[in-house]
C-alpha cells in the first residue's frame, strides 16, 4: 500500500522525492499539513491522521465531546440540582456521581428560576464552581432570531465546551409536539456545537406517565446521542432520592443497573455510598493495578484535574500506601514484614 506522502525538490539535486507524512514530527504534521479544505473536508489518507480527542466524553458515556444528550423527569425530581451539580463537576474535572469527567468549562442557562433561587441553590451547596459560567433568562426563545441571537452573543462570550439549556419547554414559542416547529430549535442547537465545538445537555419535562418519555415530538429522540430518564423514587417530605437510567446512549452500552442517588448537602451522591473523592479514586485504580500506573493514566480516566490527581499523588505517598517506582510511575506499596 502506497504511503501518502509530500513530493518536494531537493535543494542538492534538483530532483524530486517523497517525504512520508508518517515520517514528520507530529506537531508538525498536525499543525501544517492536516488541514480541512472547504472548511471541514479532508483528504481520507491526511484525516486518518488526524489527532482526535483521547477521551471522548464531557461525562463518560452520557456526554459526548461535541454531541447532545436530553435528561428528561417529572417535576420536583432535582432536575435544576443535577444541572447545577454535573456543571460544577466537569468545571472542576471531578467524578460526577461515580462517572469520569474531562475538564472543561460549562455555561449554564436556565429559563425557569429567579436569580435569587438560582443563587441560592448554589451558596447552600457551599461548593466552588470553577470553570462554570450561569445566566437566567425569561424571554429568549431558540425558535426565534431574536432568541437565537441573544444566545449567540452568551456563547461568543464565554467559549463553553459544555452547554445546558434547562428547561426545554421555557426555551420555544413553538409547539412541543410538532416536528416542524422543533425541527427549526434542534437545526439551530446543531449549529451552535459546530461554530463552537461544544457539547448540548438539554433538560425537559415527562408527561405524567414517565414510560411515554420526555414530552413532545419525538424528534428530539432522534436527534441526540443520549436519552436520560431520571425519576424520583422517594415519597413527598422524604429525603429526595432519584433513579437515572440511560433509555439509549449512541456511543456506548447501555449499563446493567440505573444510578441510585440521595440529595445530601444539595446535592446527589450514591445512595447508601458517598461519592468518592479524587484521592480515594487515584487510590482505588492504583491498588487494583498489577502494573505501575503512569499519572498520564489516571488523567485519562477524568478523575480529576492535573493538579488535583498529582496533589491526590503527594498525598498518598506521605501516607506511605503508595510509591514512585520508574520514571515517574505509582504503584501500591506494599506491607513489609
């Protein structure tokens, strides 16, 4: 098979030859030579060269890196806590209720709570939100040219890989139920991830029969890479607890069990578990190993950020339950005699 290659003159001999694309340093063969034409085409032989993401998820198999997911629930399920929780998480790159994360910044728009309840929400969970960028709206309607602009101007603004619109009914003039009316909100949601390479999480509402999904035309079904249900399993004036199963994920299986999660501190953790933190993660991978573990590794699994998996790594060394061996490599120690 013929290698694809650059044909150039020799300064020496005047003669043409071949230089073989595999044969150029990397960064040079990505930054000079494996470029679109027309504005996204490529050569096949150049595109498969081309350097791709190495974690394709904003949120392991429910968030694709430029895709579209839609988390559906009835009222009064959390919906608004979730949205609130899972931007904070990929903000900062840490696990989001048991799923990786990869690091990115994330712009929240929420079309149904005041600033004051928004606020609110956020101070009682006492968390940081690093990387995450919030606005409340009443009247922009992605159906419109008005609306569309306005949200045009938010993401020029703020650059975000991850965008959640919530919730889908307060964003359209149009008719739920009609294809044509949200034929014009999706063409316009796929415009938005292409100008600026982002991700879409668009929360909606279930009728009162969650079996029958999330409300409206079922074009917004075909349109995403996932479907998320997310129901509430706990009686009025109990502690809020939820169930959230994916319905079809394009990417990836479909897991055995639903996530099971408990409101704790104004937020969800595993029911009858807590979260793990990021050291307890960098430690878990680490013990299960039956090889040394590059950081490199562990960053590709989204369990936290640079900083906080290497500072997860200092930790674990004082506590003497791991060492570095190699060139830069961590292992579990182990008990001596």
């Amino acid at each position: 098979m013929t290698q694809p290659a650059l044909w150039v003159v020799d300064p020496d001999t005047g003669d043409e030859r071949p230089i073989f694309y595999s044969e150029l340093e990397e960064d040079t063969l990505q930054r000079y030579f494996v470029k679109p034409v027309g504005g996204f085409v490529f050569p096949a032989n150049l595109f498969m060269m081309k350097a791709l993401p190495s974690v394709p998820f904003y949120v392991r198999d429910w968030l694709p890196k430029r895709g579209k997911s839609l988390l559906y629930a009835p009222a009064k399920s959390g919906k608004s806590y979730l949205c609130l929780q899972l931007a904070r998480c990929v903000g900062a790159g840490e696990p989001f209720l048991g799923l990786p994360t990869t690091q990115g910044s994330v712009l929240y728009v929420q079309f149904e709570l005041g600033e004051e309840i928004l606020q609110a929400r956020m101070r009682d969970t006492g968390k940081e939100y690093d990387n995450v960028w919030v606005g409340t709206t009443f009247s922009m309607k992605l159906d419109t040219k008005q609306g569309q602009a306005q949200l045009r101007k938010a993401m020029d603004a703020v650059e975000p890989n991850v965008l959640i619109l919530d919730p889908k009914y307060k964003a359209i003039m149009g008719e739920e139920d009609k294809s044509t009316d949200m034929r014009i909100v999706c063409d316009f949601l796929d415009e938005l991830i292409e100008l600026y390479n982002c991700s879409i999480l668009v929360i909606d509402h279930s009728g009162m029969d969650i079996s029958k999904r999330n409300r409206g035309s079922t074009i917004w079904e075909d349109w995403v890479d996932s479907l998320l249900q997310m129901q509430r399993t706990s009686k009025a004036g109990e502690t809020l607890k939820v169930k959230i199963k994916p319905i079809f994920l394009r990417h990836a299986q479909l897991p055995p069990n639903p996530i099971e999660a408990v409101m704790k501190n104004f937020e969800f953790v595993i029911d009858g578990d807590k979260e793990p933190t990021i050291i307890q993660a960098v430690a878990e991978v680490i013990k299960k190993s039956v090889v040394p573990v590059p950081p490199k590794a562990l960053f590709g699994l989204g369990i936290g950020t640079n900083a906080s998996v290497y500072s997860a790594l200092n930790k674990l060394i004082a506590e003497g339950k791991i060492e570095k061996v190699g060139r830069g490599k961590y292992q579990w120690k182990l008990k001596t005699q």
